[in-house]
C-alpha cells in the first residue's frame, strides 16, 4: 500500500510502511566428516528501498561452520554487499559495494 504524504496510518505512535519490502535467501552448506567444518555458500536479496541501500541488495557470500559439540557453534562469514537499482534512470550505485567481515557464536541450551 501506498499513502499520499501526509496521510500515513498511525497505530500506537508508529506510521504504517509505504514501501514494498521483498527478501529471500539461498544457502548451500556441507558439513564435513573430521573436525566439525560446515563450508558454506550464502546468497541473499532484499528488495527495501533505503537512501543508504538504494532499491535493492544483493549479498553473495560465504563462510564455515564449526562445531564444538552439539550444543556450540562458531559461524565465521563473508558477504559482498552489492546495492541495485532497477531504474536505469536512477543515480549510479558503483562504489558503493561494501565487504563485510562476521561471526557468531551460538549456544543451544
């Protein structure tokens, strides 16, 4: 839905979306037989137009997963950060590409 400016729905203080949000992710992983290492492959789009992202993302990555036990895990990743604009009209996004550098430890109790 949306609202002509001004005219936004206000529910207990927060406006209502007047944009179009679109995500989905692909992930490929293999967990290895020694070691405990899960290689991964990561591929994500999100279609939420921001002044800082532009219309849309697009983040291929990739990473390892490394199991301590059943209960903890070490998840280091890579993500390539792309913006996308579907305007061809719209400004130029090149150079506005960023590397992002993650971990997570996840314990399960």
């Amino acid at each position: 839905m949306v609202y002509a400016p001004g005219k936004r729905v206000v529910t207990l203080g927060a406006p209502a979306a007047n944009v179009t949000a679109l995500g989905s992710y692909l992930l490929f992983a293999y967990r290895l037989p020694w070691l405990g290492l899960e290689p991964m492959l990561v591929g994500e789009f999100l279609r939420y137009p921001t002044l800082v992202t532009g219309e849309a993302v697009v983040v291929p990555g990739g990473g390892v997963n490394v199991y301590f036990n059943s209960a903890v895990t070490l998840r280091l990743q890579y993500s390539y950060v792309m913006p996308v604009r579907f305007d061809k009209s719209a400004k130029d996004e090149s150079g506005r590409d960023l590397h992002l550098l993650s971990s997570r430890l996840i314990i399960a109790f």
